[in-house]
C-alpha cells in the first residue's frame, strides 16, 4: 500500500485491509471481487491482486511442505522475488524487517539520502546498481533491522525532499551534498515530460426499470477487473454526445439517448492526464452485450457500492445518488476518501 501512496493515505486503508483480512489464509480464501473493493480509490489495483496471488503461492508451498514445521514465510531474497509484485527492495525490507537479515533496500527515501550522501550526478533510476552497491556496504550486517528503519527513518524525517534538516543529521560531516552546499540539487531529476491529455465521453445508462448499467473491464492495465460505466474516447472534431453514444454502440451493441451532464470529473494518472465528461443517457434498444468487457450488469442506483470502481467512477455514483435523491452510499464514502494516483489533480 506504501508504494507511491504516503503513509497518512494508506492508514484508513490498511485498517480497512486488516480488520477484514487479518491472516494469510483469510486473503487466500477471499473473492477477488471483495479485495478489489477494499483496495477501491488506492489506484494501481494489480497490486490488491498480486497480494492475494501472492498470499495463495506462499499457503500452497506451506502445504507441500512435508515437514510442515517451518512457516509460510521465505527466508532468502529468491523466495520473496518469486511472489507476484514483490522487487528487490520489498524483499530486502521484508526480510530485514520481519527476520533480522542482512538484504539492503531501495526505496525513494533511500535512494533521495544516497544520492545526497554521494552528490550523485545522474537520476537514481540511471544508476540502480550503484545504488545498490552503495546500500549494500553501508548496511550494518550485525543490525540490518535497525539500520534499515534507521535508514527510512532518517528520509523520512530528517532527510526530507524539500527542507533537510541537516543540522541534526548523523551523516552530515560525510554527506557530499552538504558539502556542496545545495542538498535540494540532489536527486538528480529527470527532464519532466508532457503528459497526453484524453477526454473521454461517459454514459450513466438508465433504463425504464430506473436500473443502470455498468461493465466490468478485462483483467489488464492499471484499473483491470473493475467496474465503470461505459465510455470511451473523444475522436477529433466530435461532439461529445456523439461519442457517447459511438461508444455505447462499439462497446455494448446498444441504442441509447444521450441527455444532460451529470458531471465532469478530471484525473491525472502518473501517465497521462483525462477529463470525465459524464452524461445520462436514456436506453433504447439492444441488450447489451460485453464486446469489449468481461460482463455488463443493470443494477439498481443503490447497488453500486457493492462493486470496486476506480476512484473516478465513484466521484460519477455521487454525484448519480445526489441526482436521484438517494442517501449517501459506502461508494460515495469512498469518493470523499484521499485517492493517491487517481484524484490528483490535473496540472
Ligand atoms: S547532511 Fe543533509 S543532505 Fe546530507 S544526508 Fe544529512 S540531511 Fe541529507
């Protein structure tokens, strides 16, 4: 949950995560559906997925292990980097963590007090095994717990991005950027690089039964195995009701009256940049049909909280429920909750 997402925003998150799911076996044994819907408004869903792959994998080596003495929990850096989603750093932090063993970490915070420490002249990403290297040789072997936390702790608060406190630094004397007299010069940054920007026409479906309907997308890419409602991009010179209905026809094979905006909602993904132009729609013929998604579903208004959508798509039941006069729902609850990749605002 750490990952690209500040420990303040992931801590409602995590409690959520926790209460429900306390053990191995309690992920192991979870639908996917209720683990997206925990993880929903943290982005980057294929995480929540790989967890839970992950807790299935270790369960299943526990029960092939014959002595079935030891626990789950690997002890060297190849069984944690076998596990989906798990890189050098995660396994290195994990294994010093939880068991006290010597493994080095990388994370941003380290990687901003080495590139500090030694003035480093390229972006940390140019230069991984260097930084590797270097983690590597300052690690205390007889108190890798403790010089790792030592480590985060010292990025975290004393070593920050934007103010170091470098008077109450322990490494100040050694520290090259200190000596150079601009620690902020350091990282190195990459040159920053436009971001595209898509609109995208979305229909809020409604039929004559007061239902409304919504797909799930295929298992792929950053939001894969989630609900929305359906939409598509806007081609050039097209009017944005036009797309909706383009989309509808492509996507769903049905024939729909595109009516007044619900709403616009605009999201800045760490890729590129869209803007949600959200309208109602009224269905008119064609039953719809999945073309470019796993499932189509009618639901009623108040159902939609029972299924994960991206952070965008919660922002749309809002702003639906308060249309329709219902009460607020756990998905409006969860449009209101910080959402780290996907609500930051468009630059
Ligand atoms: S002296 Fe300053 S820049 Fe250098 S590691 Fe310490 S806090 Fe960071």
């Amino acid at each position: 949950m750490l990952q690209q997402t500040r420990l303040q925003v992931a801590l409602p998150y995590w409690q959520r995560w926790m209460a429900a799911l306390p053990a191995l076996e309690a992920l192991a044994a979870a639908r996917e559906h209720d683990v997206l819907l925990l993880w929903q408004g943290l982005g980057y869903y294929s995480r929540a997925r790989r967890l839970q792959q992950g807790a299935r994998q270790l369960q299943a080596l526990a029960e092939h292990n014959e002595a079935r003495t030891a626990d789950p929990w690997p002890r060297t850096l190849e069984g944690w980097l076998a596990l989906p989603g798990i890189g050098r750093s995660t396994a290195g932090s994990i294994l010093s963590s939880a068991f006290d063993l010597p493994f080095a970490i990388l994370d941003g915070n380290v990687k901003r007090v080495l590139a500090r420490l030694v003035a480093s002249p390229r972006p940390p990403a140019r230069e991984l095994k260097g930084f590797w290297q270097l983690s590597e040789s300052l690690l205390d072997p007889r108190r890798p717990r403790e010089f790792n936390q030592a480590l985060m702790d010292l990025g975290a608060t004393v070593c920050t991005p934007r103010n170091p406190s470098c008077g109450a630094c322990p490494w100040q004397r050694h520290c090259a950027a200190y000596a150079a007299g601009d620690p902020t010069a350091f990282p190195v940054k990459e040159a920053p690089r436009e971001l595209p920007y898509q609109v995208i026409g979305v229909g809020v479906v409604l039929n004559g039964a007061g239902e409304v309907l919504i797909d799930q997308r295929l298992n792929e890419g950053l939001l894969g195995g989630l609900w929305e409602f359906p939409g598509g991009k806007q081609e050039p010179g097209e009017a944005i009701e036009a797309t909706i209905a383009r989309e509808l026809r492509e996507e769903l094979a049905i024939e729909a009256g595109v009516g007044e905006q619900l709403i616009v909602v605009d999201h800045a993904y760490s890729h590129k940049r869209l803007r949600f132009m959200v309208h109602l729609c009224t269905w008119l013929s064609g039953e719809p049909r999945p073309l470019a998604a796993q499932q189509v579903r009618w639901v009623r208004p108040e159902q939609l909280g029972d299924f994960p959508f991206p952070a965008a798509n919660a922002r749309i039941i809002a702003a639906l429920h308060e249309r329709l006069g219902l009460e607020a729902s756990a998905a409006d609850a969860a449009a209101a909750l910080p959402h780290p990749e996907e609500s930051r605002p468009a630059a």
